[in-house]
C-alpha cells in the first residue's frame, strides 16, 4: 500500500472490513469498558479471538477521547488501537474535543508502537450518534495535522463501512487536500 501522489498527506479513503485490512494497527471504536460491543467494537473482537478480550480486561478500562492498545491477536494486524469516542449529546458536551483527541491519542499511539501503517473506523459514528459529516471533517483534520508533524507513519487508511461514511470522508479530504471529492 502506498499514498497516492495526489495525497500528499498520506490518507486514503476506503470501504469494506476493517478487520481484514493488512495494516500495522487498526483502530477499534471502543466502550469505555474495552469489553467489546457491537458494531466495529464487535467486529475487531470477533474476528481478533478470545484472547482479546482477555488482554482489554486486564487494561482497566479507557476514558473517553483516550486510547489504549493491545496485541492483534487473529486479525492481521500487528496491534488495536482501542480508541473511546464520545457520545453525541448535541455538542455542548465537549465531544468535538473528545473526538479529535481519539485520533491524536490513536497516532501517538501507533507511533510509539512502531505502527507504520493504521486503518481508523468513523469512532462515534455508529450508535453513539455522532453526526457523520462532522465527524468526517474532525476526523481527516486531525490525522492530516499529525501527519505533518510525524513522518514515522506512512499511511493511514480511514475506512467507511457504508457509502454514506465514506462520501463524508472523502469530502472532508477532498476539502483538505483542495482535491475534487466523491463523483
């Protein structure tokens, strides 16, 4: 996988699984319990195998807009990041904050793990009802602006289970790079 030459910010945009990318580490849109869940939660644990699970439990849980990371067990990444996104409450509760410091934490993270290669999920854009399109554009702006500062990563692949997801992505790129976006 390599960025392509009009991404000078190494993002891609993709679709489908998350959990069968062939990434350093992936992204795993967390509950505070690290306990899995549905959605992407429940995808990342049913396909890492028990020993996930196990190994989330001894974490003691994560706080919103924090991330913490584990081995990747069956899937074929190297490690998850389980990143906790906010719960949207209409905005006056900080989640804009909370949401960019997921990203943020989630790099640090990877690079500290020697990830040079993540995939992320729309975090918060399942039931935890964070509008998408917002999202989006948090999302691409704060991997962007880490990317800058960081030349340990080489590629980040936000991924967008759904076309919906991954038009805002690609939007919010779009907009960033000064690129056309989705046809």
């Amino acid at each position: 996988m390599a960025a392509t030459n009009s991404n000078p910010c190494r993002i891609e945009i993709v679709g489908g699984d998350i959990t069968r990318l062939e990434v350093d580490a992936v992204v795993n849109a967390a509950n505070p319990t690290l306990a899995g869940g549905g959605g992407v939660d429940g995808a990342i644990h049913a396909a890492a195998g028990p020993g996930l699970l196990e190994e989330c439990l001894g974490l003691g849980g994560c706080p919103t807009g924090s991330a913490k990371v584990t081995g990747g067990y069956d899937l074929p990444a190297r490690f998850v990041i389980h990143a906790v996104g906010p719960i949207w409450r209409g905005g006056a509760g900080n989640e804009e904050a909370l949401l960019a410091s997921c990203y943020r934490n989630s790099l640090s993270l990877a690079v500290e793990h020697g990830a040079r290669t993540v995939a992320f999920p729309a975090i918060s854009c399942g039931v935890y009802g964070f509008p998408i399109v917002r999202a989006a554009e948090i999302a691409v702006a704060e991997v962007a602006a880490f990317l800058e500062t960081s030349a340990e990563i080489d590629l980040v692949l936000m991924v967008g289970f759904g076309e919906e997801t991954r038009s805002a992505l690609e939007t919010a790129l779009a907009s960033l790079t000064g690129t056309s976006g989705p046809e």
